[in-house]
C-alpha cells in the first residue's frame, strides 16, 4: 500500500507519521511506500518500509500530477493557509485551500483507467457560521463567515461531487480546534487557546486576546491522528451520499480552560496568562461555532476526549515527559 500526505511537515502531518511508522500497516495492509509532501521539505524518519519526501507549491499548475502520478492507494489532505493567514493575504488563501485543492482533485480525476484512491480532506468547523443553534449537527447549513471557512466549504462541496462522480473514495473531517498544539504558536486565530495552556505549563507567559466567556470546541493532537487514522480506515458506504463529517470535540469557555490549567499545574501557571484584548481577533472569535453534535460521526466510530482536563494531560504526557515548570 502506497500512502501520500500532504502538509507532512505540520504538526498533525508529523504526528500521523509517527502513528502510521509505528503501526505499519493501514486498512489491513502493510504500507510499502510513503510520500512526505509539503512547501517545506517534512522530516522522513526511519521506518521498515521506503520513505520519501517531496517539496513543491502544489497549488502550482503541474505539481498536483506529480505528487499523485504513483497513484497512492490513500491520500490524507491536510496542506492549508491557517485561518489567521488565509484572512490576512486573500490571495494566498484561496489559492493554497481553494486552487491547490482543485489541482489535486482534477489530478486524480485525469489519470482514469479505474484509479480511485480514499482521499482523506482536513475540513474546518469554520464552515459555519452564525447564528447558531445550542449545538451544530452536520445538517446545519454552512455559512462560513470567514475566508478560511469559506475555502474549507467549497473543498466540501467539491469533494462530495468527485466522489459521487466515482474520481476517488473521499471522507472530509471537520476539526475542531486542536489543542493543545506542540511547539511555536504559528498565525492561526485560533492560536491562543493552546498558547494559555502550553506557555504557562512551560514556565512562558501567554496572551490572551478574547474575553474569558469565549466558548469553543477542541480535541487532541491525539484525537486528530486518530480521527485521519480511522477515516482511512472506514467502510465509506456506511456514511451515504453525505461525505463530510463533524468531529467530536469538548466543548468549554476560556474560563474552563484556565480552571482545567489550574487543577493541573497550579495557580503560579494560570497567573502566567497576561489578558490583552485584540479586537482583530475577538471579531474572528465572534463568528466561530461553540458547541457541535457529533453524534453521526460517533455512531461511525470517531472518539473524541470527555474533558479539557484529559486534554491537558495528553499534552503533559506526548510533549512534556510528565513534567511540568510550577
């Protein structure tokens, strides 16, 4: 088995890596080759079967027929300009979520002779708008209220369409917000809901730009690894016509955060959070969806954690060694 990730050099992109060396096998195959793609060159570590890794703008004409002219069996789409950017530099997100997106389905679609590969696509809960109901279910209309969602929810359409023309097997899951996320803050808007958990459990201080009431929806690295892993793995014919699906998440408040920040670390660690308002940001925010029902995508086996709590400590645990800066 033959498997292509694109936007490999990103966090989940190296975290779902990790997993698929690890297992070695995917869909009750061994996986033989692997093709690393991403506008950085991605790390390939050392597994028992070949690695490779390709470097290239894909929304380019041309690099899309490269990057599947092996035919992968599976593909994970995770490459993207994050909210914050694609909000900021109009042009350069329609053209990385919107044309490159494009490009790769029409790549596929134009080898033929019965290539038909599962084609996992990262969507976005900022394919929704508000108003809002208490909770969003995957009936909601979308009516994304930024750029980014925007490009997220033509990426939907278009792949329900290929899919139902028979070009490829695809399933798009719509992340939550992924925290805590490991490493540098990087120019996403939703950045700081991981910056007041990560910072101050490292000893750092963080901004926070929103107020406390803020309420939104999160899961794991972990849980975003097992949501791709279990989307390449699914019976798609059990999901119909309908090939978008909303992931579980924990719904809390900024407030709930910190209160999860406080029982684990201390308050010497929620102290570390400086409240900085940016009304850039707060606009954003505003527009985001708080609470979703995922109860279609948890009758097809994608789990989510039950607490911010276990969130905090999954990040301890993978990026921390269990130890904590009081």
């Amino acid at each position: 088995m033959q498997i292509l990730i694109l936007g490999a050099a990103g966090m989940v992109g190296r975290k779902l890596t990790e997993r698929l060396i690890k297992e070695g096998q995917l869909n009750g195959q061994a996986i033989t080759r692997m093709v690393l793609h991403d506008v950085v060159e991605p790390q390939a570590p050392k597994a028992s079967f070949e690695i490779s890794t390709l470097t290239s703008d894909f929304s380019q004409p041309g690099e899309a027929e490269k990057l599947v002219a092996s035919r992968p069996d599976i593909i994970f789409h995770l490459a993207a300009i994050v909210s914050g950017e694609a909000e900021a530099d109009l042009e350069k997100g329609y053209r990385i979520n919107l044309d490159g997106t494009r490009f790769l389905f029409d790549a596929i679609r134009h080898i033929g002779d019965g290539y038909c590969p599962r084609l996992v696509f990262t969507s976005s809960i900022a394919v929704f708008g508000a108003p809002f109901p208490e909770a969003i279910g995957d009936e909601f209309f979308l009516t994304p209220l930024t750029s980014y969602g925007t490009q997220k929810a033509i990426g939907e359409l278009l792949l329900a369409d290929y899919t139902r023309r028979g070009f490829f097997d695809g399933i798009g899951i719509r992340l939550p917000t992924i925290c805590v996320r490991p490493g540098r803050p990087n120019k996403a808007a939703s950045g700081f809901f991981s910056s007041i958990i990560r910072e101050p459990l490292s000893g750092q201080e963080a901004v926070l730009p929103v107020p406390e009431d803020v309420r939104h929806a999160h899961a794991s690295p972990r849980s975003a690894v097992g949501f791709l892993m279990h989307a390449a793995n699914i019976d798609t014919a059990k999901i119909g016509p309908r090939r978008n699906l909303t992931m579980p998440s924990v719904s809390v408040t900024v407030a709930e955060q910190i209160d999860a920040l406080r029982r684990i670390a201390g308050e010497k660690a929620a102290a570390r959070i400086r409240r900085e308002p940016d009304p850039d940001i707060m606009r954003m925010v505003s527009g985001w969806a708080r609470r979703f029902d995922a109860s279609r995508a948890e009758s097809l086996g994608f789990q989510a954690e039950k607490s911010f709590d276990e969130i905090i400590r999954q990040h301890i645990e993978d990026e921390l060694g269990g130890r904590i800066v009081s």
